[in-house]
DNA sequence: AGTTAAACCTGGTTGC
DNA sequence: TGCAACCAGGTTTAAC
C-alpha cells in the first residue's frame, strides 16, 4: 500500500496527538519483517517525541526517563499492507493485529495482513539498526537541495528503465508503483526509457511530475485499494483520478487510446504509448 | 559494480 | 462449486 503520501498522511495523524504521551505497555502479534529488538516490556515509562518520516519509514522516539530506561525510538514501516490506527478503546486486537503501543493518549495499533512491514527498536534514528535500514534511501522530493541539475546528474549515471529507478528511491524517495507510473504518464515519458537518455528538460519536467503527482496525493489522503486507512480509519481517494494506474485496457486520461499493462522488475508498470515517449 | 531475480506473507480475484 | 494460478501501495538479500 502505502507510498510516501499515505505514510505521510499517518504520521500527520499521529503526530499531535501522541506527542508527550506515556507508554503504558505494548504488545507483538505475529512477527514482522524484522524483530523488534527489545522485549516490548522495556518501552513502557518512555514518552513519545515528534513522528518523523523519511521515505516510507516512520520514526517515533521514544524518550527514557531516568537511566534505567531504554532512550531511542521505534522505526517503522508499512510494507504492502501495514496501516497505523490511533484507537481510545482498542477492541481486542485481530487476526492481522500484530503491534500495539498502549500509550496514556490512545492505543497506537498496526495491522499488517501480509506482514511485510516492521517495527524495530533502535537507539537512535542515526544508529543501527535503523540507520542501516534508511541509508540507502535518496533524497526526498520536496528537499529544496534536489535541483534539476542534481537529479539529472544522476539520471545520466544510470542505464536500468526509469520507471525500476523510480521505484529503486535512490534518485528520489517516496514515489512506489502507482505514483511513480502517474508521474511517468504526467511528464510524457515512456516507463522503459533508460535513465541516461532522459534529456534535463524532461528531467526537470519527470522531477515536476513526481512533486506534484505526491502532494496531490496527500491532498487526497493517499491512494486505497484495498488495506490502506489513516489512523480515524479513513479511505485515501487518489486512485478515483488515476490517469493509468490499474486501468490497463481502459481509456487513457488525455487520449482516450487503451492503457498499456507491461510487467518491469516483477511489477505491473501501466502507460499509455500515444501520450508516453521514448 | 550494476542489474535483475528470489524471498518474505496473506487474501482477493480470475479462470478452468 | 472447487481448486489452482495469478495478482497486490515494498524492499532486503542473494544470485547472475
């Protein structure tokens, strides 16, 4: 599910109202991608400081009081299908209930049907293990360091097709499969296009393309097809205006030619031929 | 070194 | 109706 506007919508969610909240206990389900790191008993009597967000992780510190406790955070990430509740009254936890944080304002829960998402422990958003897990990441794309310039820059030192680099977040974090096919499609670039062919005027216009397919998301609350909610529970409406996304044979937004489906690095990638170039 | 597959899971949909 | 095959908002890890 979730790309960078749903994760972003949840971190706006949990943010205020956890800020400054007491941890009462937690509790694991099945377990996640990773291990958790720490028994969950040793959260307890931490307080919550600002969510962050860095990509598609979540970052909640946790704040120790006095020198028996643990100091750091909890980094966190939604996989496919992971979306964050902030419940008063928790009902007992289901089936794909697999994380809750019980804090003096509210039960922070995560349901994870598939179960690619984590919860891990680290002392410090810049100390493994969650350092480990965000160095790779690009810059984000609302960073104002992020020129035309730059990421044409680094455009011209790769040769795999745009829409895999995309999704690969080293050119830019943030855009997964379906904002990153909708900024393709809003730029007028072919998904297999190599990288280093990509001319600065159409990295400009690409760059343009994947800002604004994203804030327009969060606008919208992100994109739900089938798992995603913010934390009230509420639907995201991005994918109703889709322009290709999931509409292969359907007609295309501008011209009205039939979407294109193609399979690239395991996953669908939808355009339209007319309106995308090579 | 740079790219591409395999792996992790569950569940909904499609097709025989 | 039953069951197999395929598909799904991601990303690390292993293998060409």
């Amino acid at each position: 599910m979730p790309e960078l506007p749903e994760v972003e919508v949840t971190r706006r969610g949990i943010d205020a109202p956890l800020r400054g909240a007491r941890v009462l206990s937690a509790r694991l389900g099945k377990p996640l991608r990773w291990p958790l790191g720490v028994l969950p008993g040793e959260l307890v009597g931490t307080t919550v400081g600002p969510v962050l967000r860095r990509g598609k992780y979540l970052w909640l510190p946790l704040v120790a009081h006095g020198a028996d406790r643990l100091d750091g955070g909890l980094l966190l990430h939604l996989g496919m299908s992971g979306s964050l509740a902030l419940l008063a009254a928790p009902p007992l936890p289901g089936a794909h209930d697999h994380f809750d944080l019980v804090t003096s304002s509210g039960t922070l829960r995560l349901n994870d049907p598939r179960r690619f998402g984590a919860v891990v422990w680290s002392p410090a958003m810049t100390a493994a293990p969650a350092a480990k897990l965000l160095q790779r990441l690009g810059p984000e794309p609302f960073d104002p360091t992020l020129t035309t310039q730059r990421f044409h820059a680094a455009l011209q030192q790769r040769r795999t097709p745009i829409k895999t680099a995309l999704l690969g977040g080293e050119l830019v974090v943030g855009a997964g499969n379906i904002y990153a096919c909708e900024a393709l499609f809003q730029a007028g670039i072919h998904p297999g296009l190599r990288c280093d062919r990509i001319s600065r005027p159409r990295a400009a216009r690409l760059l343009a393309a994947v800002r604004e397919t994203l804030s327009r998301a969060l606008d919208l609350g992100g994109s739900t097809l089938r798992d995603f909610t913010d934390v009230h529970g509420a639907s995201g409406a991005f994918q109703a205006e889709a322009a290709v996304y999931d509409r292969a044979g359907l007609a295309c937004g501008r011209c009205r030619s039939a979407v294109r489906r193609m399979v690239q690095a395991q996953r669908s990638t939808y355009f339209c031929v007319v309106c995308q170039k090579r």
